[in-house]
C-alpha cells in the first residue's frame, strides 16, 4: 500500500509519496516512489506511483530509457517529450509495453496488474498540468475546481484537501496541507509510512523549487503532526453538545 498525492495551485505544483512497500507484516521495505525527471530552464516533470512495485519500476525504467512513438518510429523518453500531455501519453504507452511484456506471466501468477501514477510538471513554453494515469493507460486531468489529485490509500488524507485546498492556496500552504493528509493517512494505515519524498515547483521556474526527503523523528514533521492533533482535539472540544434530548426510559 502507499499514499501519493499531487496538488496543482495557482504559483505551482506540489507533488508528495511515501516509501514503504509491504508483502505481508513480515516484509515491509522502503522504495523511492517519486522521481524526478528535469532539465533545468526547460522542463521539469514529476511521476508518483502506487501499486505494484514491479510494474511501476518498469514503467519509470521505460520512460527514462525511451520507448518508441508508433506514429514516429522515434524513441521519446520523459527529457523530450513536447507538452504535458505527450509526456502522459508516453507514460500510457509504457504502462501498455509492462502489460505486453509481463501481462501474461502475472495473470498465470495470480497477480493483478495493479499500476497507477500521477505525473506533474511543466515544459517550457507550455501550463503546469496535473495527470493521473490508470491500469489500462489512460489518464484524467487535475482541473482548477478540484486541484489535486490522489492514488493508493487515498480516503483518509481526502477529507482534508478536500475542505482545505482551493486553486489559490498558496504553494507552502498546499505543501503543509498534503504533509496533514499524508499524516492523516499514516495514522490510519500502517501500510503507509516515513520516509515521505517531496517536490515543489514553482510555476515558470522549470526546475524544483523544493527536493525533500522528510525521514523519521524529522523536528518540523514532528511538530506538524503534534500541532494537528492538538487543533483537533481543541476544536472538538470548543464544539457544543448536541442539543438533542435523551430518551426517557419511561417512553
């Protein structure tokens, strides 16, 4: 299990994962699931995945190396791909070159072919966008009235981004809203858990704005989660009770 999320705001886009992978209580790892793909001045492109390790280490290994354009015969890879949203088709057709590969051995095994990612950034000359791509290799769009985007275990850091984030949050407030939701996440899941990769880019700025491991006993990840509960046990109980009277016994 594990939890990505990818914020998209009006100054940027914040993209977050966590690393532990679990085959079982006995068998828990750490894996880097956020990597990032830039040259600086010129593009600046985030993936996040979730799912199966296998499947999704190779489809980071296709679109780095390259895989060919059918329509072009050329080989693209993540460093030249012209807009966002080639770059998420590319990231589809290697997902569907896993699934020629590996497809049938899995299914054989058993095994699902469980793969999904966000993938965020910018090129030169063209928006900030926000993907997230499915199993089958086809993808959605963040868009302006929801600004984020979700994959893995992803219902326990909603509700937050959900009350909290609009298209004109800040780019340091939308990072520290999805540290809460990853918190969120961690606390309910055990199969999600530190360390957490972060990247920030500025819109325009075609490079990271922040590149960030946030590892165990981290101070200002501490006092985050600290501060949170406490805001939240205070809200409670500022709440007054509910008016509604008890049942009378003799009713």
């Amino acid at each position: 299990m594990t939890y990505c999320a990818g914020i998209l705001v009006r100054e940027g886009l914040v993209m977050i994962a966590d690393t532990r992978t679990n085959a079982g209580l006995d068998n828990i790892s750490t894996f880097r699931k956020l990597h990032v793909f830039e040259k600086p001045g010129e593009r600046i492109i985030a993936l996040a995945t979730a799912g199966n390790l296998s499947i999704s280490q190779s489809v980071v290994s296709f679109v780095s190396e390259g895989i060919e354009n059918p329509n072009t015969g050329e080989v693209e890879t993540l460093y030249d791909a012209p807009s966002m949203f080639r770059a998420a088709q590319l990231v589809g057709r290697a997902i569907h070159r896993v699934r020629e590969v590996d497809g049938r051995s899995l299914d054989e095994a058993g095994i699902k072919f469980d793969v999904s990612i966000l993938i965020g950034g910018q090129i030169k000359g063209s928006p900030a966008r926000l993907f997230m791509m499915y199993a089958a290799g086809n993808f959605i769009e963040c868009g302006v009235e929801t600004p984020y985007l979700q994959i893995g275990e992803h219902k326990y850091g909603k509700p937050i981004l959900d009350r909290a984030v609009t298209f004109n949050t800040s780019l340091g407030d939308a990072l520290k809203l999805g540290l809460i939701s990853m918190d969120s996440t961690m606390r309910s899941n055990l199969g999600v858990g530190l360390p957490i990769d972060v990247v920030t880019m500025r819109r325009d700025a075609l490079e990271p704005d922040l590149l960030h491991r946030i590892e165990a006993g981290e101070p200002y990840f501490h006092d985050l989660r600290e501060r949170w509960s406490a805001a939240l046990r205070a809200a409670h109980i500022a709440i007054p009770p509910p008016p509604y009277k008890p049942r009378d016994p003799a009713d």
